[in-house]
C-alpha cells in the first residue's frame, strides 16, 4: 500500500504537471494550421533572389488553395528551437559580454497574420517598406529596450551580420520558441530585403486553414513537387501535432509511472481482498458463535473491515511520507504544480482508501451472509 500510494502520488503530479502545461498558452495559433517545411538544393539556389522567387511562387499557389484563410513564411517556425541567435542593443552602446540576445527570423508579411500571432503595436512591414532598414519585435524586446514607452518608430541595432539601425515598426506577442515549458526568448522578425541572410536556404510555409488543415497537406506537397521536383518537403504537419510532439519528453514519464501506479493498485487490491478472505475463513467458527449469541452482523463487519483496513493506514501514511521526499526528486519533470500540491495528495489517499474499503467489505459481508450454524459446523 505505500508503494501504491507512491506511484500513484508521482503519477498524479505528473499528470497534473502535463495538464497545466497543455493549457499554456503559446502565443501562437494551434487548431487549423499546417506547416509544410522546405530545404532548396544548394548547386539550384545558391543565389538569393533565386530562393525568394521560389518562396513567392510557393505563397502565391498555397494562398489560392480551396479552404486556406491566409498563408506567409518563415525561417524557422514557433517550437522548432533557437536559431540566428545574435545581439541586439540601443544606438550608442557597444557589443560587450552582456548584449542583450535576441533570435532574428526572416518572415513574409503574412506570416503573423497566418500564424496567428497577435499584433500589439504599430503594423507589420510590407510593400511599402521595401529596402528600409525595418523590423517587427516581439514584446520582450519592447518592454527589455523601451520600458513604460512606445517602441514604434524606435531605433534598434541589429547585430545579424553586420550592425544595422533598423526602425520598429511594430511589436507583436511573444510566444514559446524552444517548448511550451521553456520562457518565450526576444524575438527580431525583419523582412526579405534586410540583408544577405533574410532569404535562407529554408523555410517553413504556414497555412492558417478554414477547416482540419491535413485535408491541405497532399495539394501543398503537390504545388511544391511541381514547382521544383527536387525540393524535399523536410517536414508537413499541423500544428496540433507539433504541440503534442513537443510534451512527448513529459508524456512518456507520465504514462510509464501510470502503468505502474494502477498496477500495484490492483496487486495490492487482490491482496487485500485474499488477506481478509483468508481471515475470515480462518475466523469463520468465532464469527459463527459470535452471530449465534446475537451479535449484531453490522458491528462484526466493522470489526472485520477494521482489521483489514489497519494495515492500509498504515501504508497510505508511509507512502505519502515517502512521496513528500520523492517528490524533490522530480521536480525537474514538473511545470506549474508543486511537488507537494495537496490536491494530489488528497486524491490519491481517497482513492486508495476508497479501493482498500470495497476491497475489505466484500470478503468481510460475504463471510456474515453465512448461517451460524453451517459456520459452527465448519469444523
């Protein structure tokens, strides 16, 4: 019973743990959202303008795909890690140990829009900003530069290749870049014409979609073949499942500790229920005497469960004594709930004492069902 309580303790935390760390919110569109991965064949698109004609072409036929609400691309797209990772600091100040570290990613103007990440600020650069030295920041880098203030029409130094004043324009939501259970990082979206690094040799089409976007992945996976059959789709999947992917390091603890949690359960079930069978059958004679001299049945099963359910008590607490002390242990696995939370807790010890009773009372009501007198014959 302790090693039940135990398991079924670090289950529920983890569990709870994976709970709360499904309903985080990203900062980004989950439902309707298909993402189609890219990788140009270095000796066919060596050259910029090359790879963005090629990035053109493939928005403007996913764009026009039956059912696709809005369509953009970026370099690397939310929960795929860090990358691009350089400095960033205010006009005036020099490149030093302590720079501030922002992750740069070069994105069409419908990216965020698609995406659905939330524009809080200013606008998203277009067209009209063609050969300026723009960008689009997320809202750390607002509240880490310009504290209390605007950061629109602002002046930040890009330190992606060489150090470029670029003009804020806009600043948009942060969202998780390396997991949900990880901070969200400062981000610098810049356009295609920024510099010689904003027309990567990847890239990731999003496509916000007006129903289940995996209904769009075939003709995605055709426009890209016909375009350029040489091009590999390196990866095509809805959002929905990248997020699941993304928790599969928690979901597999979680799972295995359920596994072995109910499975002690139900050992420890069956031998509660053999223990006090083997009891009572032992004690049959003595509870034949004690009915045929008018004890009352509800007291003798009282009695029974009693002594059955002394050793569960005493499990629960040792079990829960021990998960106080395991539950530091796993601390690392956990993401918005203590390794102490009560509720847990309280669960676990209703739901093992719940399981231990009905465990008991059937062998115990079983036993008081039999006629004193057959019970006094048993020997």
């Amino acid at each position: 019973m302790a090693l039940t309580t135990l398991l079924l303790i670090l289950a529920g935390l983890l569990t709870a743990s994976l709970g709360q760390l499904l309903r985080e919110q990203p900062g980004f569109a989950v439902d309707n959202v298909l993402l189609a991965g890219v990788d140009l064949p270095p000796q066919s698109y060596s050259q910029p303008d090359v790879r963005l004609h090629f990035y053109e072409r493939v928005l403007a036929g996913v764009q026009s795909l039956p059912g696709v609400r809005a369509a953009g691309w970026v370099s690397l797209p939310p929960l795929g890690g860090q990358g691009s990772v350089t400095g960033i600091t205010l006009p005036g100040e020099s490149r030093g140990a302590e720079t501030p570290i922002a992750n740069y990613r070069p994105a069409s103007p419908d990216y965020f829009s698609a995406m659905g990440i939330r524009l809080i600020e200013g606008r998203i650069f277009g067209p009209a900003d063609l050969n300026r030295k723009v960008a689009v920041v997320s809202q750390s880098v607002a509240e880490r530069f310009w504290p209390g203030k605007s950061a629109v029409s602002q002046i930040c130094v890009t330190q992606w290749g060489p150090d470029v004043p670029a003009e804020v324009v806009g600043v948009v939501g942060d969202i998780h870049t390396v997991g949900l259970d990880e901070p969200p990082v400062m981000m610098v979206y810049v356009p295609h014409w920024f510099n010689t690094f904003s027309i990567p040799s990847f890239a990731t089409f999003v496509l916000r979609t007006a129903t289940d976007p995996t209904a769009s992945a075939d003709a995605v996976r055709q426009l890209v073949h016909t375009i350029d059959a040489d091009v590999p789709i390196t990866s095509l999947h809805p959002m929905t499942e990248i997020v699941s992917q993304s928790v599969d390091d928690r979901r597999f603890p979680m799972f295995l500790a359920i596994s072995f949690a109910v499975f002690s359960l139900v050992l420890a079930s069956l031998g509660i229920f053999g223990v006090v069978g083997y009891s009572v059958e032992q004690r049959r004679r003595e509870l034949g005497i004690r009915m045929a001299l008018g004890a009352d049945l509800k007291r003798l099963t009282r009695m029974v469960l009693r002594q059955g359910l002394i050793p569960v008590v005493l499990g629960l607490v040792t079990g829960v004594v021990a998960a106080v002390f395991a539950g530091r242990l796993i601390s690392s696995l956990l993401f918005g709930v203590s390794a102490h939370d009560p509720a847990t807790f309280l669960i676990v010890v209703l739901v093992v004492a719940v399981v231990a009773t009905v465990a008991s009372y059937i062998p115990a009501r079983r036993a008081m069902r039999v006629d004193p007198i057959v019970a006094l014959r048993y020997e």
